[in-house]
C-alpha cells in the first residue's frame, strides 16, 4: 500500500467518525474528540507537538516517528473537523515551491 493510499484510508475512517456521518463518541476515540469540539483536539495537536519536540530533542529516531505520527492524526482530525482535506495542505506546500 502505497503511502497516499494509507492517508487516503486514514482520511476516510476520519471522516466517517463525523458526528454528521453517524459517529458515535461512545464508540470512537475520534468521535469523542470532534464531538468535545475544537478545545480538545486542538489541545492534542499542542500535546503532540511537544512530544515530538522532546523526542527530536533526544534524538530517539523511532520516538520520533511515532510522535509526528500522533501529531499528523491529530491534525488530520482538525482537517476534517473545519472541512478540510490533506490534498488542501498539499496544495499549500506545492505553492512554496
């Protein structure tokens, strides 16, 4: 599976925890987070970025994996909650060129 094909997989079970597509906070650690509203996942992204500085800081390389990891899901739950894709920060980073 090619790297695109699991942003675009990851994408979608995002989005398909939306309270709007039926997801159930009960059920799902995303639902809870978009249904808590932009306090709580946003509040995450903060905790994520942290973490991954501390672990840049350390120079762990497998700790820094997992730490952007958490930080780019977090941020993919921000995307979806303001309507927004990963292809529209895409198109952001091809503008820099």
């Amino acid at each position: 599976m090619s790297s695109e094909d699991s942003l675009a997989r990851l994408t979608a079970v995002i989005e398909s925890r939306k309270l709007s597509a039926g997801g159930d906070p009960e059920q799902s650690y995303v639902a809870r987070l978009l249904h808590k509203g932009p306090d709580a996942f946003l509040k995450k992204i903060g905790e994520e970025a942290t973490e991954t500085v501390m672990a840049a800081k350390d120079g762990d390389r497998a700790k820094i994996v997992y730490e952007v990891a958490d930080l780019w899901f977090h941020s993919l739950v921000a995307l979806a909650a303001f309507d927004l894709k990963p292809a529209d920060v895409l198109a952001e980073l091809e503008a820099l060129k």
